[in-house]
C-alpha cells in the first residue's frame, strides 16, 4: 500500500510502498478515506516530542472504512473515526479513576502506533468510533483531534460565558461553534495583523477578532491557547478576570516566559490538557452534529503531505488540512 513515512524525525516524509498493516485480535482492519493534519504531526516530524516510533506512518484524525475484523464488535463495512488515543492499559491508577487520558502505558496513534497517512491503518477496535451519517468523510477528519481535544480543552475552561480562543486554526474554527451553541460568546484571537483569519473567526461567530497582542474589549472567563506560542500564556493571563482560567490545549508550546506575579493572582489559573479520553470522543461526536458543527477544510492528495504540513506550519490555510490517499 501507499504510505507517508517518517524515516527520521527533521527529515520531510517520504513516499513509501509498504506491506498492507493485518489486524491482531481486537483490532480492525480500516480502508482510509480521509486523515486530517494536526499541529502535533508538525511536533512529531520535527521531533518535539520524544521517542516516535521508526519508520512511522503519521496521522490521527483518521476516517475510514473497516474491510477487516479481529473478533466482535465493529462489523465489516462501517465506518468509523480513529483518534489520537490509540490503546490505555485499563489498569493503572489513571486509567481505574476515569483519567485514562493520563494512562501510564497509553499509546497513541500516529506516533507510537502507525497511523492514517496510508492507504490502510489498523485500529485497536476499542479505540474506533463511529461518525454521524451527516458528515463526509473529509469534512468528519477533523473532529477526530481538533474536535476532540479542543472539546476536552473547552470542558476543562469551566462553564465562563467569555471564551477567547488563541489561535484560529482547525481547533478554534470548531470550538467558536461549539461555544455559541452552548450560548457563550467568543473573543478570537491570531497572529498580528492576520486580517483573513480574523475575518474567518468572525464568521464562524467570534463577537470580536483580533491579533493576540491586543486587549479584547471585555474581560475573559476563560482562554484556551492552540497556538504553540509560550508567549500567549502571559498574555492570556493578562486577558481574564480574577478567577479565570488558561488552559493550553497543545501538547508541545515553546517556553512561557517569565510572568510578573501580579498576573497570575486571584486566582487565576493555567492548566494544560492533555489527549483525551474515550468519553470525551463519545460526547463530543454526539454533540457536533446537534450543534450543527461544520468544518472547513482543505484537501491534499495524500502524496502531498509535505506540502499540507508546511501549510500548516506557516498559517497558509483556514481550518484543517486533511489527506486523501
Ligand atoms: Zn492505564
Ligand atoms: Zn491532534
């Protein structure tokens, strides 16, 4: 089968004819329709994270069709999503008290599992969801990440009515839906002087667009950051009430600088989130189509993924880019 492979981290993925993945007991075997680019495929190619598997097959947003089953569940024919979230032990503390996100021996698809940069991927069935009929498959790909952890990012800001969202990337422009249908409002913010993406955030129904390094016209409940830019953490702060609360939704970010006290006082917190947990996916893909959540997206033939990862690095696109092999 065709594949994109990372044969070093730092390197530009490689085309690749590789053997067709065989599904183990539990697993599936998908055909894939469409696999959307995150920004943590960026961190993974650039080796921001540690230890990816090697050779590996990026990608975990992935649509497509099972053509081959392990035993029970998912039949042959169905179509499903396959996330970040790859395979938890079950066993651990985090996994026993719900936080199977935090799982000790978790793995995670398209860094240490192969993922949906291929022709065919094989899934831990467990781990496989199924996307409401509404969707395309291209249009689905990004409410595998972008949906899902951005969903977990917003769950975590608490309920605030006043939700800023740093970065207007794939996460965001799925998020401002989101938020306006749980009636809040929300304060978008880009890079400087990046009118397009304000123009975007605002029509996706951002109240106000901005570049990040100007004051929204009210204070935020909350702020979630998806841009990988450690300078937003202090900046965010400074955009909250007393009480409010920062999360960072990516899983790399350069380094926050250094903050005065002040800001952080009262209260205010930062938190982190990292990945997500089967619950989160089972909530959000039942929501998305209620909130009539739809995704803008650009399509790449699969053997053009550097290119769909370079316009993802340098802020070339508006929504989520998303391979079809
Ligand atoms: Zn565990
Ligand atoms: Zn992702």
């Amino acid at each position: 089968m065709r594949a994109q492979l990372l044969t070093a981290v730092g390197q530009p993925l490689a085309a690749g004819d590789v053997a067709a993945p065989r599904p183990g007991p539990g697993q599936v075997l998908i055909r894939v329709s469409a696999c959307a680019v995150c920004r943590t495929d960026l961190h993974v190619v650039d080796g921001e994270l540690p230890e990816p598997k090697l050779p590996l097959i990026p990608g975990h947003e992935i649509v497509g069709t099972i053509v081959e089953t392990g035993a029970g569940g998912f039949q042959v024919g169905a179509r499903v999503g396959v996330p970040w979230l790859g395979w938890t032990c079950g066993v651990c503390e985090y996994c026993r008290a719900g936080n199977e996100n935090l799982c000790d021996r978790a793995r995670f698809t398209g860094y240490q599992i192969d993922g949906g940069y291929a022709e065919l991927t094989v899934a831990d069935q467990g781990f496989c969801f199924a996307i409401d009929p509404s969707y395309g498959d291209v249009e689905a790909a990004p409410l595998l990440c972008a949906g899902l952890i951005g969903y977990r990012t917003l769950r975590l800001a608490g309920d605030g009515e006043r939700i800023g969202l740093y970065g207007f990337g794939a996460a965001a422009h799925i998020l401002a839906q989101l938020a306006r249908y749980q009636g809040r409002r929300v304060f978008a913010f880009t890079r400087p002087g990046d009118a397009k993406a304000q123009d975007f955030a605002r029509g996706l129904g951002a109240l106000w667009a901005g570049g990040s390094d100007e004051t929204p016209p009210e204070e935020l409940d909350a702020a979630l950051i998806f841009a990988p830019v450690g300078a937003l953490v202090p900046a965010a702060l400074a955009a909250i009430r007393k009480g409010g609360t920062v999360v960072c939704g990516g899983i790399h970010m350069s380094d926050v600088p250094a903050f005065p006290y002040r800001l952080l006082w009262e209260e205010r917190v930062i938190r982190s989130v990292a990945n997500l947990t089967r619950r989160d996916a089972e909530e959000f893909l039942a929501l998305a189509p209620k909130a009539g959540i739809r995704t803008t997206t650009r399509t790449y033939p699969l053997a053009e993924a550097n290119q769909a990862l370079s316009d993802l690095r340098t802020g070339a696109l508006e929504g989520a880019a998303v391979l079809v092999p």
